[in-house]
C-alpha cells in the first residue's frame, strides 16, 4: 500500500489544527503510520526543501519551518499521495478550493498550514530523511475491509 509524508507546519501548530488534520485523514479512510511533535533542526529543513535551494524565498521558508514544532506522519493507504495532495489544496491559499485544507485555513503561501509529498519518488525520499524504519508502525485496521 502507498504511503506519503505529511507534516502539519510551525503555522498549524501555533493555530490548534494537528487534530483537525488528522481527522480529515482519520476520517478519510487512511491508516497513521508515524507522528511526531518535533522542532526541526536546520540542516534536516535544508535537505527537506532542498529543491527549492535557488528560489529566492528558500531562506524565508527554512527560517519558518524551523520556527517552532511541526507535527510529521506518514500515512498510507490507496493513493493517499494523490489524494493527500488534493485534500490539502492548491500551494497557495488564494487558489485552495474550499474544503481543502489549505482552502479553508490558509491565508498566505508562506504560511499554508501543511506539507506533503509530491510524487513517489519524493514521499520515499522524505519518510526515510524523517522517520527510521524502527518509527514506522507495521499494523492492521479492521476497518479496512469496509473502507476497501
Ligand atoms: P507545495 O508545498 O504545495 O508542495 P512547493 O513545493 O512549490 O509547494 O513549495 C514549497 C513551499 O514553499 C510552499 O508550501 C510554500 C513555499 N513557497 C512556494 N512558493 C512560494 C513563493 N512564491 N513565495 C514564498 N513561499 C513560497
Ligand atoms: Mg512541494
């Protein structure tokens, strides 16, 4: 089954929104693999965003992403890294459709709330820069043979 890395941002943290967040996946039908409340040392913020190392706001998001506590999971389930991405809603909140995350919480690119991965290739690369394998939960949900 797929699984992606999720991370409710220092902004979504400070505003009370960790629950929220986890029950509209909760609520969806993915099963939580990992979590965990954590300040985010620099250079493990460089190699996250490493992508974006020449934009011009890679500092600006480094120093916000180390800002205070983000709480970091990994899900799993059917395309949940698809579908994670939808229910977050477009980068910037302007463009978030209602009922997004990002829609319905965020006011500004630079604070929107939540991070998730991509595409295959980097929802691998960033479980494994977050989480050890011993992090990683192996079990079932009995609930999954009504959700499947
Ligand atoms: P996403 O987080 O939707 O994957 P991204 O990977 O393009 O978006 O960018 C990573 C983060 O960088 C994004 O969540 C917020 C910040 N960011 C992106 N574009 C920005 C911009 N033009 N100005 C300031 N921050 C930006
Ligand atoms: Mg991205």
């Amino acid at each position: 089954m797929e699984k992606t890395f999720l991370m409710v941002k220092p902004d979504g943290v400070q505003r009370g929104l960790i629950g929220e967040i986890i029950s509209r996946f909760e609520n969806k039908g993915y099963k939580l693999v990992s979590g965990k409340l954590m300040t985010v040392p620099r250079e493990l913020a460089e190699q996250h965003y490493a992508e974006h190392k020449e934009r011009p706001f890679f500092g600006e998001l480094v120093d916000f992403i180390t800002s205070g506590p983000v709480f970091a999971m990994i899900w799993e389930g059917e395309d949940v890294i698809t579908t994670a991405r939808q229910m977050m809603g477009k980068t910037k909140p302007s463009e978030a459709a209602p009922g997004t995350i990002r829609g319905d919480f965020g006011m500004t690119v630079g604070k929107n709330i939540i991070h998730g991965s991509d595409s295959p290739a980097s929802a691998e690369r960033e479980i494994s820069l977050w989480f050890n394998k011993e992090e990683q939960s192996v079990y079932e949900k009995t609930i999954d043979a009504w959700v499947y």
